[in-house]
C-alpha cells in the first residue's frame, strides 16, 4: 500500500513565480510529509495540455506583466476547459497574486487592454494608479473567526480586484490594502477555489491554511474526510506572531 | 556648513554613509551642479551600473586607471545616486581649492550609480564610458521596476552621444544588444563576457530571470550558465543569440573565497593572464568588465595587471575579521543571485561549515525578504556545521531552512543580533571560520557590533 497521495498541478512554474512561490510548494509537499502522507507533483508549462490522470489541487503564482499576458493566452488555448471542470468538480485551487488575477474573468492592464481570465472566481481585475505595496493582517472566515483564523502576508499589486456576487472574501483586512485598497476585502473563495494576494510567501506563516488546503485535497481524492494529525508548528506560530506584530507596528 | 551637519545626520541613519547629503543639498539649490563639477573632470567620467558588483567593479577600474597613473575621482561605496556622486564631486573640488589648485575636480570619474538613477547620472556628466553589467531579480517590493529599468537603460543607449563607449555584457540577454539601439552614429560599443565552459551550472537556479528573447518573447535556451540567468544564450524562436564578446574570460580559475585567476582575451588576441585577490565567479565577470572598461580607456596591459591585483575585497564582500580567535567572513547577500553565489563559494570552503545568516527588511534590504525562497541553500545541509538565524526576520528564515529540509534542531534562532553573535561564535571552534551572510542593513549593523567589540575598525574611515 502506498501512502495517501495529494496530485498537485503547479501551473507555469518558470513563468509566473516572482512572489517565492516555490515556498508555497515546499510547505504542501513537507506538512505531507510530516504526516507520512505524499505529493505528487506536476509542473505544467506553456503549450502543455493538463496531465491526463487529474488533480487535486492546483496552483498559480504570480508573473511579471509580460509573462502574465503570455500566460492568460497559454491558458485559454491549452488547459482553462479542463482546468474549470476540475474546480467545479471539487478539486481544491490555490491561486497567488498574479494567479488570482488570472483566475477571476478578466484583467484590465494600465495600458487599457482586457485579458481573459479562467472565470473560476467571481472576481474582475482593473490595473490602479500606484502598487498597493506593504504588510498584511486578515481575519479569514475559513477558520470560524478564532484568533487563530488570523492571515499574515505581504502584498504587492497594481491591480484593483472586485468581488461579484458569487465569490466571498478570503478575508477581512485587518491591515493592509486587500483587494482594492477601499472595502476591505482581501481576496475570494468560491467552493475550494481561493485567490488572494498574499504571499511572502503565504502558506510558511499560516499553516492552517496549508492543512485546510491539503485536508479538501485528499477528501478529493478519496472521497472522504481526513483528519490531519497536528503538527509542531513553534515555528511557524513564532513566524506567525512576528508578522502580526510587525503589521501593528508599521501602521 | 549646512553640508557639513546634514554629512553627520546621515552617517547615523545608515545607507551611504555621511557622503550623499552634502551632494543632496547642493543639487536642490543649484539644479545644474553635478553637470557643472562634472565639466570639470578634465579626464571625462565613467558611470558603471547593474545590480550585483557595481562597486567592486569600479573598485577595480579605479585600481587600474590609478596603477596606469591616472588621477581617480570616485564616489564611495553605496553613495550612488546623484547626491552622491556630486558630493564626491563637490569634496574632490574642497580639496584641491585648499591644495591652491584651481582647475575643477580635474582627473577622472570613475562612479557606481544605481540602476535606476543611471538616465539622471549620464545626462548630466555626458560620460566618456557606460558599463552596463547585469539587471538581477532584486529584492522583491523593488522588483515590479526591474522591466522599467531595462526600458531606462534602453533610453540611455538612444540618448548617449557619439563619443561615449558602451561597455555591455554579452552574457545578459537583457543588456547584449543595447549598443544596437543608439541613434547616435557610432560602433563604440564594447562587449565582454566569459567563455570557460569548465565554470558552467548545470541548469538554471530558481532565482533566474530574463528567460524570455527580448526579441520575440519566445524562451531562451543556454549552451551556458554561469551566474543566475547569465551565460551563452540564444533565442530558438527568431534566432538572436548572444554576441562573441570583445573582451573575453577564456580561461577562469576559482580557488576559493580570496583568489581568482582569469586569462582574458583582448582586442587583437592579446592575452592577460590576471590574479585578483576575490573569490567567486562574478567577481570574474567584474574583472572583465572591468578590463573591457580600462582598456576602451586606453590603459596598458601591465597597468590593467597591477590595477586588478591590488584589489581587496570590498566592505562586506567577503572580508575577514577576527572575533575571540575566530575568523568571521563578511559575505553580504542582498538578492537571490548574489545569496547564490556565495554558497557556491562556500561549497568550496572546508566544511564542517559555521553560519551566521541575518535577514532584515528594512528600506534599503527591500520590505519583502520573499526572496531567501529562492536561494539554493540546499546544498550546503551536508556540509554545515553550525547555523545561527537572526535579522528582523528571524523566524522567516527559520520556516525557509526548515522547509528546505535542515530540522529545527540543526539551527539556532536569535532575535538579538548581539546573542546571534555570541551563539556563533560559541558554536564555532577556536581558530575556525565563521561565514556571516548579512543583507545590507543586517551587515551595517553587524559591523557596528564588530567595532563596539574590538575587532573592526570604522568602516567610514575606509574609502
Ligand atoms: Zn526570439
């Protein structure tokens, strides 16, 4: 018997990776690990059509504005029909920065071109004037609003993000800009699909969210709950404090 | 008197040392200073960008205009935006006015300039050469600039008169053919690069950028990586490659963290067979930009040897210090390629390795340390010995090393910087190496620590 497996899609991992996206991969495959539990990882490129054995979760980091703009087209062209029936079906999507913003259903750059997005989020993206840069606090409903809930991160986008109906927030912004710098909203969720701009990246200081993540993921697989031993997490909760802190301390 | 007070200010808030404020005064009441002190050079100015070896390269252009005797002006270490390099103007004017010598600055400039102050700097001196070097993944809240500089630098290349050299590295896809873009009627252009196949990696490090043909967008493929995204690229796509260099590193021998030996090709097949007292293969692509600089300068080949041998390393560039009988190393790293490099030196080192690795995030480290994600720290867990954490984010290193696969009982975590020392330098054998890996304002404070402790001098003393 093997162990219990999570298949992972990395998508465009040389493309869109500036925000040390590789960490959120380390954590998902490590906390497995930990647990005797296992990652398989695929790295899907440009012009590469999905793997044809499935996945559980799938993961999109952020780009530099050209490599994003050759990304969305990638992606319309090559995986975004398969991608969308994997979502629906209950696979669990993790999509960072730039990847949020592909992720909703379009993008409008500075220059005034819009760029289709997969549509899996109900959001929409319009570039602003200036970068919405700094520390970042939410209170996230994904954790039933315990103080443990709490979401540390960095952001570092132009782009302004707004909820339609059928997507909730990721989070309350506590600290920060969140998703346009105005409601306080900070990213979205629709079914296991989540967006936010946090990273930093996000999941090493908030492995909660990891384990919520990887939990959906192997009930996807299996089609049934899993529940994830705890793990010693002192440094991750000194991480965690640290950042919370130094968010109150900043502003 | 203003200058002089506002030189104190910012000696105790850090970056450039007390050198750049006198320079900030004089260009907010006099808009045309720095061209001004700048016409007086008698021997013109060079200006030297990239983001990784800016100083250490015009440290040895320096040496070697000053070994051919040359009369140097130059800017000080991290003082290189136009504040700065007109305050090294404006202090060069003061000291030969007292001297009675009333021709200007006279000499020649040799500056470090920031990337993004390059168009600001050249616009005002019309310098005589542009070294133009590398443009890295930086720290990362700076990094959405990093296609705005590259579009910069791509003006300055249209706006450079006809008498300026440009002094390019071939070897960055991003900067190879920039000389192809002046409008000015010229085949002043001087490429450099290496062309050792023994120095190669492998395959590109996480923290390369600049994949994509600048021409077509298309992916670019390498016959040869040598440091980041740096080597013998070519575009399948279209068909852009990298240009044979003029100057050319054909032979690179690596000993270590203190020693290099190049045998560089010049114009008409001559041969310099040079020794530099730096570790590490970007210092060899800061000699030989350094060499393709002194040479479109006119300096001779003897003078170019001396210059590059008597270089020591720059403040935090692998410099030693001796601390309880311990010998600490200096080893800034300030970005995933420059973080690279060093534990590619470091792999070369005797192990049971001894490591003090400090992160901070202040303004000039960059707010967002993301980057240590994409440093191959991997390698060196075979051969560590001890390993301290510290800086203002302690714990994101900890998280880093842990989930890059070190258990938390291989590292020790220090909130203080002053207990991270203690704790490294009790876990390092006497008579050993420490290997401190500091970012910028993590080495400043470091070497504060270093001189309340005895063991080094002020490095505002140096220049
Ligand atoms: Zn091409």
């Amino acid at each position: 018997m093997s162990a219990p497996t999570v298949r992972l899609w990395h998508l465009y991992p040389r493309e869109m990776n500036i925000y040390a996206d590789r960490g959120n991969i380390a954590v998902l495959r490590t906390r497995l690990h930990r647990r005797e539990l296992d990652l398989e990882l695929r790295e899907v490129g440009p012009g590469e059509g999905p793997p044809d054995d499935g996945a559980d979760l799938v993961y999109l980091g952020g780009g530099q504005d050209r490599d994003q703009l050759t990304v969305a087209a990638d992606l319309a062209a090559t995986k975004a029909a398969a991608l969308r029936g994997l979502l629906e079906g209950g696979a669990v999507g993790l999509f960072v920065c730039g990847g949020y913003q592909l992720a909703g259903h379009s993008y409008r750059t500075a220059a005034g071109e819009t760029v289709g997005g997969l549509g899996v989020l109900d959001v929409e993206t319009v570039a602003g004037d200036g970068r919405l840069i700094g520390d970042i606090v939410l209170a996230s409903e994904l954790a039933g609003g315990s103080e443990a809930g709490r979401l540390v991160g960095y952001e570092n986008h132009a782009g302004r993000t707004t909820l339609g109906d059928g997507a909730k927030a990721l989070g309350r912004v506590l600290k920060g800009h969140g998703n346009n710098g105005r409601d306080r909203s900070e990213g979205a969720v629709v079914n296991r699909t989540l967006g936010t701009y946090l990273h930093g990246p996000l999941l090493p200081k908030n492995p909660w969210l990891a384990d919520l993540l990887l939990g959906w993921a192997l009930e996807h697989r299996y089609g049934r709950g899993f529940d994830l031993e705890p793990l010693d997490d002192r440094l991750e909760l000194a991480a965690h404090r640290a950042a919370l802190a130094r968010a109150n301390r900043r502003r | 008197m203003i200058a002089a007070t506002a030189g104190g200010l910012s000696r105790a808030t850090g970056r450039g040392g007390g050198t750049s404020l006198p320079g900030m005064v004089l260009n907010r009441l006099e808009p045309g200073a720095l061209a001004r002190l700048g016409g007086g050079l008698g021997g013109g100015a060079v200006c030297i960008s990239a983001t990784n070896g800016k100083t250490t390269t015009a440290r040895l252009l320096s040496a070697c205009l000053r070994a051919a005797g040359r009369d140097v002006a130059a800017n000080a270490a991290g003082a290189n935006l136009a504040s700065g390099v007109t305050a090294a103007l404006l202090a060069r004017q003061r000291r030969r006015r007292a001297a009675r010598d009333s021709t200007g600055c006279g000499g020649i400039g040799v500056f470090e300039v920031d990337e993004a102050a390059l168009g600001q700097i050249a616009d005002a001196l019309g310098p005589r050469a542009v070294v133009l070097m590398n443009l890295f993944r930086d720290q990362l809240d700076r990094y959405g600039e990093l296609e705005a500089i590259a579009a910069r630098w791509a003006e300055v290349a249209r706006s450079l008169g006809p008498a300026t050299t440009m002094v390019l590295n071939a070897d960055d896809p991003a900067l190879a053919h920039l000389g192809s873009l002046r409008t000015a009627e010229t085949d002043n252009v001087v490429l450099f690069g290496i062309d050792d196949p023994a120095v190669g990696r492998p395959e590109l490090p996480h923290a390369a950028d600049a994949v994509r043909c600048g021409g077509c967008g298309g992916p670019l493929s390498h016959d040869l990586i040598t440091v980041g995204h740096l080597g013998h690229w070519r575009c399948d796509g279209c068909g852009v490659r990298r240009p044979q260099p003029h100057i050319s590193a054909r032979r690179v021998r690596l000993a270590g963290l203190d020693r290099l030996d190049l045998g560089v090709n010049g114009p008409g097949g001559a041969e310099l067979e040079l020794s530099a007292a730096l570790g590490g293969l970007h210092n060899a692509y800061n000699v030989t930009a350094a060499v393709a600089a002194a040479t479109a300068l006119g300096v001779p080949a003897e003078a170019i040897g001396n210059g590059i041998g008597e270089v020591r390393a720059a403040f935090g560039r692998a410099e030693q210090v001796s601390l309880d009988g311990r010998r600490l190393r200096l080893l800034l790293a300030k970005n995933p390629t420059g973080a690279n490099e060093n534990i590619r030196c470091l792999m070369a080192e005797p192990a049971p390795l001894n490591l003090l690795v400090v992160l901070n995030d202040r303004t000039a480290d960059g707010r967002d340390p993301s980057w240590i994600w994409d440093v191959d720290y991997e390698p060196l867990w075979d051969r560590l010995g001890s390993v301290t954490l510290a800086g203002d984010r302690c714990w994101d290193l900890a998280l880093r090393f842990s989930y890059g696969g070190l258990g938390p009982a291989r590292f020790a975590v220090r909130e203080s910087l002053a207990d991270a020392l203690d704790s490294a330098v009790a876990a390092t054998p006497p008579g050993g190496a420490l290997y401190a890996l500091p970012t910028y304002t993590a080495l400043l404070e470091l070497r504060a620590e270093l001189v309340r402790r005895g063991a080094a001098h002020d490095f505002w003393q140096e220049s």
